[in-house]
C-alpha cells in the first residue's frame, strides 16, 4: 500500500463517523507496511466529549506499542489535525504525520479565514522532530465532509455556506 491507499482508508472511516452523526474524520496508524489501530470521530459538542479520530487514535494506542515502533510508524488522517491533536500525536512519538485535506483546504468549510502557522517548526522549538505531508487526494478527501453529521450535503453547499457566513461577518465587523 501506499500513501493514497492509506489516506483512503482515512476517508472510509471519515464517512462512516460522519453516517453515524460524526464529523467526518479517520485516522490510521501504519507500521512496516501493515495498519496497527484505526479511529473515527466520535466528538459531542453538546456533552462537551472531545473524540477527533487522530485523538481517538492516540488513546488506542497509547501504552501498547513501543516507543520505537512509534517512532518508526506513520500516522495517517483524513484531515490536518487540530493543535490539540498535533500535541496528542507528538506525546505518542510519531514523527510523521501524513493528511488528505491540508489545513488551507479545510478552512473553505470553517467560518474564519486560512492563516498559515509552521506547526512543524514549532514542534521543532520543542524539540519535537515531526514532518507533516498534506494534501494527499485532497480533492476526494473534501468530498467526504459531504456527509458532516449524518447528512449529506454537497460539498459546493457547504463551502457557499460558509462563504456567506465569512461575507457577514466583515459587513458586520
């Protein structure tokens, strides 16, 4: 398998959290070649239970392997992980983080704008040595955003939406 084969995965598990009334994001963890733990979604923001899949992903595999098989894994996810992610990621000990939507993509679906932000470099001030590859079938992986919270919604829906509510907010502001 390769990065696309991994990244789709990704989106499998994406759209299922988003069936099940999720946002939709997956996360697989890769060592030498073979898939050791995967996670969905599974937040509530009205029971306030912060469950992204790369932080799902962490706590299934947090005191099971070895800090070296860490080291030397991949941890792949269908979307740019959320800092609080990224802090859960480097506490494992990856060192390689591999996204289908970069975070400049996503953005299109949030009501705020892009700002860039070296997370790696960052990291690197902490002394935590990670790269980060995004945008891996970014395309396909927009599409799967489409079934946010159970419902599906055409990407080019979504993405107007929040064009409109970013349009208010500067003629409000």
């Amino acid at each position: 398998m390769n990065n696309e084969d991994y990244i789709r995965k990704c989106y499998e598990l994406a759209v299922s959290a988003g069936k099940k009334g999720h946002e939709s994001f997956g996360a697989i963890l890769v060592y030498d070649g073979k898939i050791l733990e995967e996670a969905e979604n599974t937040a509530d923001f009205e029971r306030k239970i912060f469950g992204h899949a790369e932080f799902n992903l962490v706590h299934k595999c947090a005191n099971k392997y070895s800090d070296n098989v860490l080291a030397e894994s991949v941890l792949y996810t269908s979307c740019a992980p959320c800092e609080r992610c990224l802090g859960a990621i480097a506490s494992l000990g990856v060192h390689k983080v591999v996204c289908g939507v970069s975070y400049k993509e996503f953005c299109k679906l949030l009501p705020f704008d892009y700002k860039e932000l070296d997370r790696e470099g960052l990291l690197k001030q902490l002394g935590i040595d990670m790269t980060i590859t995004e945008s891996v079938l970014e395309d396909e992986g927009m599409h799967v955003f489409e079934w946010w919270g159970g419902e599906y919604h055409p990407l080019e829906d979504l993405i107007a939406e929040m064009d409109e509510v970013k349009r208010n907010r500067i003629l409000k502001g």
